[in-house]
C-alpha cells in the first residue's frame, strides 16, 4: 500500500509539475505575444507620425505657394494698368524666398497666355491658346 501511495504521489508530482510548467510556458508565451503586439503598435505610430509630418509639409507648401499667386493675382486686379517691369519687380520681391518652389507664373486672358513669368525662356508661351492645345 505504501508503494501505491507512492507511486500515486510521483504521478501527481508530474502531473502537477507539467501543470505548472503548461501554465508558465503559455503565461511567457502570451508575454512574448504583449511584446511583439506593443512592437508592431510603436512602430505603425513612428511610421503615422511620419506621414502626418510630411503631409503638414506638402500642405504647407501647396497653401503657401497658392497664397503667393492669389496675393499677386489680388495686386493684378488692383493695379489694372500694371506694367511689366513693375509686374517683374513685384514678384522678384514676392518670390524671392520661395524660387526653388514657383519657377514660372502665367497670366491668361481667357484661355490665352498673355502674360508669363520670368519672360526668359518663355516666349514662346505669350499668345499660345490653351483652349487649342491637344494635351
């Protein structure tokens, strides 16, 4: 009877012992599953934040460029005998800190280019009706 006794107790020793060692192998597993969770979640926000910050710049640029051209077209419109060293004069002015973002501006009357700045280089422009260009 005490061999039995025994024996009983040794299979619940392992019984209890693969329990136990079941409960902290699945308790490590859904650790590692937290972590690597918490992992992919930091980096998709690295990688929003990113993208937020990038189109803040583009939008900030796109806004910033439009607000030049319609300060110039406002000063068009209230100027209605502007001339063309004035009209050059006022852009350098107004694009002198921007260059590398608005390269050329054009003003049309219609669907006919009349007027483009910098002159040089776009003659050709002056007098083209876009209305009858094919692309």
């Amino acid at each position: 009877m005490d061999q039995n006794k025994s024996l009983f107790k040794k299979k619940l020793a392992v019984i209890i012992s693969i329990a136990v060692s079941f409960f902290f192998l699945t308790f490590l597993l859904l650790l590692l599953g937290m972590f690597i969770n918490n992992m992919k979640q930091q980096e998709m926000l690295k990688t929003t934040d990113k993208f937020i910050n990038f189109k803040s710049q583009v939008e900030r640029l796109i806004f910033t460029n439009k607000t030049l051209v319609q300060g110039f077209e406002a000063y068009i419109l209230v100027n209605p005998g502007l001339d063309e060293q004035e009209a050059y004069t006022y852009l350098d002015n107004l694009l002198s800190k921007n260059e590398n973002q608005i390269r050329n501006i054009g003003v049309c009357q219609d669907t006919t280019i009349i007027w483009n700045y910098p002159k040089e280089g776009n003659t050709a422009a002056i007098g083209v009706d876009l209305a009858k260009v094919d692309s």
